[in-house]
C-alpha cells in the first residue's frame, strides 16, 4: 500500500471517528435536556453500537495494514 493509500485512510478513519463521536455527544445531550421516550433510547443505544463497532473494525484494520506504527492514531487509542 502506497503511503498516500495510507495517509487517505488514515483521514477516513479519524473523520468518521470524529463524526461518530460528535453524533453520540449529541444523542447524549438530547437526553440529558429534553423529556425522552423509547424512541431515543433506541437511536442511542444504536448510535453507541455503531460507534464501538466502528472502532472495533478500524483497530483490526489498522493492526493488519501496520498503520499505528505511523503514529497518526494516537488520539484515538487513549480510551
């Protein structure tokens, strides 16, 4: 894999990381500040399902293709 393959990737995963996480700050807040019903607690648990799979996924990814030793995941292996 060329290393602009690499760097590609790398911004594709911490974007949807971001995004993922952005998305289930505000399915969080939503609960935490309006009156709630089964419908919310169903997109939230959805949402943090999608959210831990994703990073479940992207970790094997990334220790197949080598691409922690980059350093560019840093931020996203501190949990």
């Amino acid at each position: 894999m060329r290393q602009s393959e690499k760097d590609l990737l790398c911004a594709y995963i911490y974007n949807n990381y971001v995004r993922l996480e952005n998305n289930l700050h505000t399915l969080q807040n939503n609960i935490r500040f309006r009156r709630i019903d089964v419908a919310d607690c169903m997109e939230l648990a959805c949402a943090i399902q999608e959210f831990e799979t994703f990073k479940e996924v992207t970790k094997h990814i990334r220790i197949l293709l080598k691409l922690d030793e980059s350093g560019c995941f840093d931020d996203l292996t501190k949990e």
